[in-house]
C-alpha cells in the first residue's frame, strides 16, 4: 500500500526539482486546456504553477481543484487513455529519469483506468462534522504538524521520508474517521493491496478502523455521472516557462497521498 504513494511523491518532487523540457511543458498545458480532459479540472492547478513555491501553501489550490473536479461528472475511459498517451508522448524523457518505463503504454492506461474509480472516489471524500473534503483535512492535519506544505517544502519533506528519516504526525490525523474510510473504499476495491497492511494499520489505529464500516460522518462526494466531453469552461493556457508540469505532478500525488 505504500509502495505507490511513495514513488507517485517522489516523482512529484523530483520533478519539482528539475526543469521540465519544453516538450513536456506544452504537453501538459494542452491536456489542462483542453475540453475532452475537463472531468480533470486541471485548470485549478495553473495557480500552483504561479505561486511562490518556497512559502505558499498548496492547501487552497488544492482544495479549490477537488471541489471542481468532484463536482463534475468523471472522465470516461477514452479520455484516461488520451489523456496517458499524450503525457506519456510529451514527457517521455521525464517518465524515464525517474524510473518509469514508457514502453508498455496500453497497460499503463489499463491501470489507471481501474485505478481511477477508486482513487475519484477517495479524493472527493468529505468530513460531514466539519464540511471539508478529507484530503484537505488530512493535508492540513499534515501541515500542523510539521511545515507549511509548499511546493518546495514538500520537497523536502519527501527526500527526508525517502531517505529514511521518519516524520511524524499526529495520530488524530493518520487514524481519522477520513482515513478510515479512504482505507475503507480501498480495501473494497483493492483487497489484494491492503491485505497485506491490514495488521500494521490495525496496530497503529486499533481493530475497528479495519472493520470494512464507512464512518458516518464522511461522505462520498464524487458526482455519479460520466463527462460526456466539452461542456465549456476550458480556457486556453499559456503557461511560458512556469513549472505546470510540477504542479499537476503534486496534485495528483496529493491523492494517492492519502493512500499511504
Ligand atoms: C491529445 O493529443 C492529441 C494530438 O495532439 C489532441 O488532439 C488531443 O486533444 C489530446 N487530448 C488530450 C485529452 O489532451
Ligand atoms: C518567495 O518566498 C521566499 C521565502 O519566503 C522569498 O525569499 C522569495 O523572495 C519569494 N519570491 C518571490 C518571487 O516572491
Ligand atoms: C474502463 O476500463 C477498465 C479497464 O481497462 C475496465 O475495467 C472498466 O470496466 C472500464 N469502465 C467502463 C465504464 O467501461
Ligand atoms: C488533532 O489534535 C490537535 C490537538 O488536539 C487538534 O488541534 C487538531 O485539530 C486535531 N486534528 C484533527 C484532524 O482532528
Ligand atoms: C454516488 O453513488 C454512491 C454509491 O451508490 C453513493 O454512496 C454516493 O453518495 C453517490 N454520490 C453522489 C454525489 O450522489
């Protein structure tokens, strides 16, 4: 279960550490752009892209991007595939300096089209006791206890998890109702997965947190319906030389963040 968080962020950081090529920078700006990838709500994440990346937290950006993205209907499988085979093309040398092979794209989009549902799902979760979506909880749970999470902290705070320094959070954070019901909604769609993590998570956060019940306080947010395609509302994107590519990185790791 910690396998994919883990290098999903180290990728994010990596790639907020480096320079995007010009390429993969006009790649990802026109998938933000364009109507057919819409269901994404890329277009919240450009902000991220503008902000000062050593002191802004990316907490409102973030949360301002799920509340869109929850708010509209889900992207169909053809627009997944689309949208992994431009990437994929644009940013191939950046793909492989962090380790991801690109030579077997067909089962890339087969993965992250079974992943979607569930990840979709977990993203747009909500914490009824305080109307905010988890992750935007569980972020600022993160950010209190340790630094305010800019692009450049976040960075950092990585490098020091993957170099084996631990960082610790609170336990009101990691054992929330949230996370028990992320964990909840995993463990339905991927047994295999959290199988394994089963006992560890039920040593850190006790018996019941693995009982398969969604707590009654979080809600499932994420729309019910299917994008059909252009309803409007992408802009045309000129990004120049900012750092777009890092921004989305750490938008979509943030999500899988929430699995580890
Ligand atoms: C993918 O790239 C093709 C060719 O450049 C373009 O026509 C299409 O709109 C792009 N789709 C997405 C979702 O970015
Ligand atoms: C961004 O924030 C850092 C640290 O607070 C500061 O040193 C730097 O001057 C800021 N840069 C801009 C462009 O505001
Ligand atoms: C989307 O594709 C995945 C795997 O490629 C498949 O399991 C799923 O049923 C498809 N969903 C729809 C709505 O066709
Ligand atoms: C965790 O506990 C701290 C201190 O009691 C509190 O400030 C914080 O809001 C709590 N966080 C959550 C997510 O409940
Ligand atoms: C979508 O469907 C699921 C399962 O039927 C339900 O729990 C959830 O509340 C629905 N979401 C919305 C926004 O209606």
């Amino acid at each position: 279960m910690r396998f994919t968080p883990v290098i999903l962020i180290a990728g994010a950081g990596f790639a907020a550490a480096q320079t995007l090529s010009t390429q993969c920078e006009s790649g990802l700006a026109a998938i933000a752009g364009s109507s057919e990838a819409s269901c994404l709500n890329l277009n919240a994440l450009v902000s991220l892209a503008l902000s000062n990346s050593s002191s802004t937290s990316v907490i409102p950006t973030v949360n301002t991007w799920l509340t869109g993205l929850c708010s509209t209907g889900a992207c169909s499988n053809q627009t997944l595939s689309d949208v992994v085979t431009n990437i994929t093309t644009s940013c191939a040398t950046e793909l492989q300096s962090i380790g991801a092979s690109t030579s077997n794209t067909a089962a890339l989009i087969t993965a992250v089209q079974e992943a979607y549902p569930t990840v979709r799902q977990i993203a747009c979760l909500k914490d009824t006791s305080t109307s905010t979506l988890c992750l935007t909880e569980t972020l600022t749970g993160i950010q209190s206890a340790t630094t305010t999470l800019s692009l450049t902290n976040i960075v950092g705070l990585v490098t020091k998890v993957m170099s084996g320094q631990t960082v610790s959070i609170p336990q009101n954070v990691t054992c929330s109702d949230c996370s028990k019901a992320a964990y909840t909604v995993a463990a339905q769609s991927f047994p295999s997965l959290v199988g394994d993590a089963q006992s560890t998570v039920s040593g850190e956060c006790g018996a019941d947190f693995v009982n398969g019940q969604m707590p009654t306080d979080v809600q499932e947010t994420a729309s019910n319906t299917t994008s059909t395609s252009a309803t409007g509302g992408a802009s045309a994107l000129s990004v120049g030389s900012l750092n777009l590519g890092a921004a989305l990185l750490v938008g979509v790791s943030s999500v899988f963040a929430l699995l580890a």
